[in-house]
C-alpha cells in the first residue's frame, strides 16, 4: 500500500521590518527632571515600560533618559530615591536614531553601546522609542514567518 502526505508549499520567512518606524513605540510616558526617581519608578510600573524620556518642563526639551538599571543603580549606591532627582540618576547619552534606521542597524547599534533603549528623533523631534524587545520582536518574527 502505498501512502502520501500533503506537504504544505514552502512559506519563506516574514520580511525584517524595514525600519524602526516600523517597530517604534509612538506613545512614551515622561517625567519631569526635578521629579524624584521614586516618583520614575512610580510611572514605569503603572505604565508598564522599563524606561521613561526625560524633559524639561520648562523648554519642553527632551534631556535624557531614565531606565529601571538607573534605578536600580540609585538603590545600589544607597541613595534615597524620595531625595533623588530624576536629573541625577539619569543617562544624558545622546545616542539616538533616526526613524529610516534599520531594524538591523539599531541591533548593532544597541549592542556596541550596550543600550536597551534607543529615542527615535527626526527633523520635528522626538517621535518615539525603540527598546530593544521591539528590535528582538521584530528579527524573530522574521526568522519564524
């Protein structure tokens, strides 16, 4: 007896989303940098994210970043984060990206500065941020389809 089995037409692998303005998240929640990093941490966990943009409210400028590793360095250093200033504890690099960035290219760049966050900048300004669960996301599911 002879038997046959269907086999399902080869499916080739979903595309790498071409840029991080395909990835980015357009929502970001800030704070202020005269909030305390207790008040930081308050916001990351009621708003479910690992980091938050830094403005000054008075320009309206964006100054920096800060992420749960400055928190977590705040406590670590034994300092008191209800006496703490956001401007203290947070990262002022400037590395950011440009929207037309690709996926693979924020990769290398959050792997040779070692960033797990990235602010997306074009000419308007500040239009969002890519972490580095957005950019994994987006290679696996590239290489599943």
């Amino acid at each position: 007896m002879t038997s046959t089995t269907a086999q399902s037409p080869s499916v080739p692998p979903s595309p790498v989303p071409a840029t991080v303005a395909d990835v980015m998240q357009r929502s970001m929640t800030t704070v202020d940098q005269y909030d305390h990093v207790a008040a930081a941490a308050y916001l990351m966990k009621h708003a479910a994210t690992s980091a938050l943009m830094v403005v000054d409210t008075r320009t309206d400028q964006t100054v920096g970043i800060i992420t749960e590793r400055d928190v977590a360095d705040a406590v670590a250093d034994g300092k008191d984060v209800n006496e703490v200033r956001v401007h203290a504890a947070m990262t002022t690099r400037r590395a950011v990206i440009d929207p037309t960035t690709s996926v693979r290219d924020a990769a290398k760049i959050m792997t040779r500065g070692h960033f797990r966050h990235l602010p997306v900048v074009g000419p308007a300004g500040l239009l969002g941020t890519v972490d580095i669960n957005d950019v994994c996301q987006a290679l696996i599911g590239a290489d599943e389809g």
